[in-house]
C-alpha cells in the first residue's frame, strides 16, 4: 500500500492482520510494474472535496494510486497467476484464487509439506 508507515499500521491493526502490511512509498514499485495510475485533477479535487487528502497519507503531492492486483506466487517465487483490473470493483473471483492457489502448492511446494 502507498500510505506513509502510520497509515499503514492503523490499517493492519484495524483489520486485526497477524501478517506484514507493506508499503510502496511513492508508488514507485506500482510505477515500475506499469500498476499505478495518476488521479488527474479533476478526480483529485473530487476526493479533496470529499476529504480524502492523498498527500496526507502518502506523504507526497504526486496524486498516484496503485491499481488493485492479485498476485499468486509459488514458492520458488514463480508467478502462477495474476488479475489487475483498473477498476476496483473488480477482483479476482474466489474459484480461480483457489486454483491459483492449487497450482502454486503443485509446481512450487506450498503448504503444510513445505
């Protein structure tokens, strides 16, 4: 995530998550990986209006947001599958996750034998 270190330890402690929370200061992985998109001013005066001050959580003025994505990695590190949609609202559906998942354990050594 892109938020500043404090942001993102509110979040892992508000969603009671028991794993690292990363952060992506600037974007600059996303950016790198062509998965980060500019807000645009428009949209940014929209989200200021509305109270969501970008700069405030990112600790910059750049007005990037990452674009959501899936990632399934194997243990060797192999990518076994990946879905980025623009659109937010869009994620990865359950049953090809679980596939993912099932290849990942088949051809990286995932799991309980690992």
């Amino acid at each position: 995530m892109p938020e500043r270190q404090q942001f993102a330890a509110a979040f892992k402690s508000d969603a009671g998550l028991d794993y690292p929370v990363l952060t992506d200061i600037d974007n600059g992985y996303a950016l790198s990986l062509n998965l980060a998109i500019w807000v645009g001013s428009e949209l940014e005066g929209l989200m200021g209006s509305a109270g969501r001050d970008l700069p405030e959580y990112q600790g910059n003025d750049a007005w990037f947001l990452p674009i959501p994505a899936t990632f399934v990695l194997a243990a060797d590190g192999t990518i076994t599958a990946r879905f980025t949609d623009p659109d937010y609202r869009k994620r990865m559906t359950v049953e090809d996750l679980f596939t993912a998942l099932r290849l990942a354990q088949k051809y990286g050594g995932i799991g309980p034998q690992a």
